[in-house]
C-alpha cells in the first residue's frame, strides 16, 4: 500500500498527538501497511486480529483518513433506546 508523502506526515503527525490516542491503532495499521509490514506482522506488533487489519484497510482505501477518525463503536453514553 503506498502512501504519499503529504498521507505519511499526517498519519504521523496525528500519531504525535494524544488527543487523538483513541484512534492511535487504527492510524498504526495504515501506517504499518504503508511500510509494507504484512498483516501478520501488524496483527502482532498492535495485538489485533486480521479483522480490525482488514476492516481499517478497507475503511481508509474506501473513505480516507477521515473516517478512521470517527467514533464507530456504539456505547452507553452514545446508545439511544
């Protein structure tokens, strides 16, 4: 996966910010994959299964940085009943 150079100094820009700690794993997978690191590979560095790999992928090749930036988990305080 090729990044751009202006792609890789935002995701590592981002990845020097703690106000966007909660999206650091997602923004390691497209970053990891970028330096050609397999999936197996990511899988172990970051902890996660193939799934998240996958599902990371597919969300920034399909929409861009900007939706792995999102809240997608549905929680307590986010639910509505």
């Amino acid at each position: 996966m090729k990044l751009t150079n202006e792609e890789t100094q935002k995701i590592e820009q981002l990845l020097r910010d703690s106000s966007y700690a909660k999206y650091h794993k997602r923004l390691q997978i497209i970053y990891f994959r970028s330096k050609e690191k397999s999936y197996k590979e990511i899988m172990d560095l970051l902890d996660c299964n193939k799934t998240t790999v996958w599902r990371n992928l597919k969300k920034y090749k399909e929409s861009g940085l900007e939706v792995l930036l999102q809240e997608t988990h549905v929680t307590k305080k986010n639910k509505h009943f």
